[in-house]
C-alpha cells in the first residue's frame, strides 16, 4: 500500500456531475487505485443540499474534493470501505480530488 503522506496536496483532476444516485466508475489511472467509484446525489430532505458517496478499495488518509466553485471539502478515510461528505454548493459537480493534507493545508498549492 502506498503512504498517501509523502505525496501531500497532490491533486488529480476528475468530472464527478451531479447523478441519479447509481454507483459510476472513478476513473482510470492513478485515481482508481485510490477509489474505485462515486455516485453524488440531490441529499434530499436535508440541510445539506448534496451527497457524496465514495468507495476506497484500499487507501486511508486525508483527502479533498473540490467543487466547481473552487469549495473544498475535507474527508478523514479510517478505514477500507464506503465513506460520503454531505456538502451545501451552487455547483456541486466534483472537478478535483486531493489527497495527503486538508483543505487548509493545501489551499493554493
């Protein structure tokens, strides 16, 4: 398994829409390694308009998800398996992934 530590900040550019709520690939490449597949969803009857469900095969660490409008949004993986973010967005398609630090640590790097 590869430390997620020693590659802090890295980002990795995805196109995650706003979907029916069905799980959709990830990704190719390096991205798929670290999850697998996504599905970002209306939240429903919330105070949190959006979902985010995520599946990590393998990795744990800090990880970022960044929204069209440039919000970030912190995710603490503990464990293999299904993790989500709930989040409030004027456009909440996912266009970046980042992974190894928090959203204020690797603000502007």
């Amino acid at each position: 398994m590869q430390d997620v530590k020693i590659m802090a900040c890295k980002k990795i550019p995805v196109s995650w829409p706003v979907g029916d709520g069905t799980w959709k690939n990830a990704g190719t490449g390096q991205l798929y390694n670290i999850i697998s597949d996504y599905k970002l969803h209306d939240n429903g009857w919330s105070v949190w308009s959006w979902r985010l469900d995520l599946r990590f095969p393998m990795y744990v660490g800090e990880f970022q998800f960044y929204d069209e409008i440039r919000d970030c949004y912190d995710l603490h993986v503990v464990f293999e398996g299904d993790h989500y973010i709930r989040y409030n967005s004027k456009s909440a398609k996912i266009i970046r992934v980042g992974y190894g630090g928090s959203c204020s640590e690797c603000k502007g790097k």
